[in-house]
C-alpha cells in the first residue's frame, strides 16, 4: 500500500490531498471533499501521478505520516484502516457506488 499526500502547488503549502494506492493491484482511493467521503477512482490516481507537472505537488509518505495529515485534508476523517481500504477496492472494482464514507 503506498500514501500520497497532494499538495495545491507544491510541497512548500499545506497539504490539500491524500491518494492511498495498491500499485500491484491497480487501485486506489483519494478523499473526495465535495463528496466528504473516500472515493475509488484508481484511473484519476494514475494520471495525476503519472503527469509530469505534477512532481512537484505530491510526496510519497509512510502510513503514520498519512494518518497524520488525514484529519486535516478530510476535516476530521480519520484514515480508513488497511482492511477498510481493501474493502473499498473491491466495492469499487465490482461497480458498487464510488463513493465510500
């Protein structure tokens, strides 16, 4: 599982996003603040890492560096446990709805 905290410009502001990602398996999750709510979408993941203009704005951190920060970007979400996040792979890689709170 790899953690990515995003940031608005660069990583001199605040952090303004938060990616979680099974690179193995093709998924993952970002806090979706107009929904409030952990979202799979693992196609908008890959091409903002992946995207040269973004180098500057996101940093791969451990897990405790990312539930450090979670409360922050999600307004006082805590960063779902690894069991809860493989759950959100599998609803969202079955067509469930995308959006998991």
């Amino acid at each position: 599982m790899s953690y990515y905290v995003i940031y608005r410009i660069d990583e001199q502001g605040g952090p303004a996003g938060l990616f979680v990602m099974d690179a193995g398996l093709g998924q993952a999750i970002l806090w979706d603040h107009r929904a409030r709510a952990w979202a799979y979408d693992p196609g908008l993941v890959v091409r903002f890492l992946d995207d040269y203009r973004n180098v500057d704005r996101y940093k791969n951190v451990s897990r405790a560096d990312a539930e450090a920060v979670a409360e922050a970007v999600t307004g006082g979400e805590k960063l779902p446990d690894e069991r809860s996040i493989r759950a959100m792979f599998t609803g969202g890689s079955s067509g469930a709805h995308p959006y998991i709170a």
